[in-house]
C-alpha cells in the first residue's frame, strides 16, 4: 500500500523503521524542528531523521487545519494514513482523503487511557498489563473503531522507559498485522465501549510531585511510572528539589511504627539508602538526582553530604 506516515517521536520512529521495510511509505508528516540542549539548537524529531534516512519527503506543517495542507495530502494519492504519536488532532476532511482512512498505533488497551500519556499512567494506577490497540481514526480523542489489540504484562520493576521500548516494538509488529488485516478486507472492526474508558492525562513536570502522605506503593509506582520523564521529585530542607529516580518497598528490612510525619527520613544505610516515611508505612529510597547533579545512589549522595534521620521532604 501507498502510506503516508504522521509521528514525531522515537515511539513512532519505530513504527516507522518496521514500515519502510513492508510497504511503500510515499511521504512522512511529522512536528516541526524544536530547540532542544542548553544551547536551543534546533532538532529534528526522531521519526524526521528516519524518513531522511530512508530518502522519504517530509512534511513538517505547522498547522494541520488548512486548506493546503489538506491539498498537498490529497495529491500525494495514499491508500492510508498511519498515525503514531503525531501530536495533533486531525480534521475529518484529513481523515477520510485516503482509500483506508486512517489508523492509529495506541499505546494502551483501548477504551482504557485514551489521552496523552497511556503509558505512564498504567504504571501510576498499578495496572498488571498494558498493550497496544491499532485504531481506525474518527475525529474524536482516540474514540475509533478497534481492529487489532496486542497485550503484555506490566512487571513489578516495570518503568516508563522499560514500557515505552516495549510498546514501541508490539505496535510496530501489529501494525504490519493490521495493515495485511486491511488490504485483504479481513479487518473486523470493533466499536468501543464509551463507559469502560479512561482519560490518560497529559503530564507536566507537577504530575511528578510526591505526597508523602500517600501509601509506599502509590508513590513507589509513580516513581517508576514517571521515569526517565518529568521524574517523581520532592523537595528536602537544605538541599532544594530532589528527583527520586529508584525506590523499593522494602518492608521487611525495616521495623517501623508509622508515628513519624510523613516524608521523615526515619533510617539511613550507607550502602541502601534511606527509608522515607509515607501515609502507610516507609519507602527505600536507593536512587536520586539532586539540582544541577547527574544522576546517582544514595550511598554515593551520602558520601558528600550530612543526611540525618528526621530530615524532611516537604510535600
């Protein structure tokens, strides 16, 4: 099939890589060029590259909403537009130009987090499993038909990061399913159930603030959920914000009343780290990054700096 291909980044990058090598992707829509390091430079977003890669027109609008850019999609003559992690919303009058309309690559188990950020807030709301849906588009925020889902566990380690690379690679697997489904007209598409749906909200770097007076597995998952972006944080008296990085809920290393306020570092071990008290018990605080510093153990942290017991994290 003629595909125009719409994504920004490295999700849908890898989407792409896997669709250049089955079909006959005919032109690239992707965000434009973003200042990005220290010194702002511009930079292409990752599926930009690939498509310059791979000798494919790009197309970077900065808006999707006119009446040229509906022109110079409809001259391109695709069989079907495939849409993974574009980042904006497409008219009707886009959606129906092709053969096949539209597909979507989500990164989540459809109705369940439709929105911005499917992945990361799995792992914040404690799900056992994730997956990917391939999605015929309609104008609504991830309301289309479904045509092919694609499921995998969430395990107890599970990040961000780690789910991200693995959604990645099941999308661009079930995309080529998905695809071969269309072409040969054995696509069955499936209406969503409106009442079974959530709403994955976008994140920001507040999204990562802890309350301590949550329970340890509450604010052990948002710390992984939120890796490596924008990171769980919390701000500890005489030292500013702190990124918490990696935790455990290591109860059975600790005896613990639970009369301390919560965010009270109530134990230090030079080797582990130090235990956290929270709205339940008290969480093992192994990993962090302080203001201005890379990322590092606590065992290191504590080599430099004076942490004593009753120190605080504010909320």
């Amino acid at each position: 099939m003629r595909i125009i291909f719409m994504g920004t980044p490295e999700f849908a990058a890898i989407s792409l890589r896997k669709l250049v090598k089955e079909h006959d992707v005919v032109a690239v829509v992707t965000q434009p060029d973003r200042p990005a390091g220290r010194g702002k430079k511009l930079m292409p977003p990752p599926v930009k590259e690939v498509a310059l890669s791979e000798g494919i027109e790009v197309y970077q609008p900065m808006k999707v909403r006119t009446k040229e850019f509906r022109e110079v999609l409809a001259q391109i003559e695709a069989d079907i537009f495939v849409v993974v992690a574009y980042g904006r919303i497409l008219p009707k009058e886009i959606l129906e130009l092709p053969k096949y309309g539209a597909v979507n690559v989500h990164a989540s188990l459809l109705p369940k987090y439709r929105g911005a950020a499917p992945i990361q807030w799995a792992i914040i709301d404690g799900e056992s499993e994730s997956g990917v849906t391939i999605m015929q588009m309609d104008e609504g925020l991830d309301t289309g038909p479904m045509l092919l889902k694609k499921t995998t566990a969430i395990d107890k380690h599970e990040t961000g990061a780690s789910l991200h690379d693995k959604l990645a690679n099941i999308g661009s697997e079930a995309l080529i399913e998905a695809l071969e489904l269309i072409e040969s007209g054995e696509a069955e598409p499936i209406t969503q159930d409106d009442a079974l749906s959530t709403y994955a909200s976008i994140l920001s770097r507040d999204t990562g603030r802890i309350d301590w007076s949550k329970s340890t597995m509450e604010i052990e998952r948002l710390v992984r959920g939120l890796y490596p972006w924008p990171s769980a944080f919390s701000y500890l008296e005489g030292f500013g914000n702190i990124k918490i990085i990696n935790t455990e809920a290591a109860y059975n290393e600790l005896s613990y009343d639970g009369n301390n306020e919560p965010g009270t570092i109530i134990e230090i071990d030079k080797k582990k780290g130090f235990w956290v008290a929270t709205g339940s018990g008290a969480l093992l605080v192994k990993r962090i990054q302080a203001s201005g510093k890379k990322e590092m153990d606590v065992s290191a942290f504590l080599l430099g700096n004076d942490i004593q017991k009753g120190l605080r994290f504010e909320n």
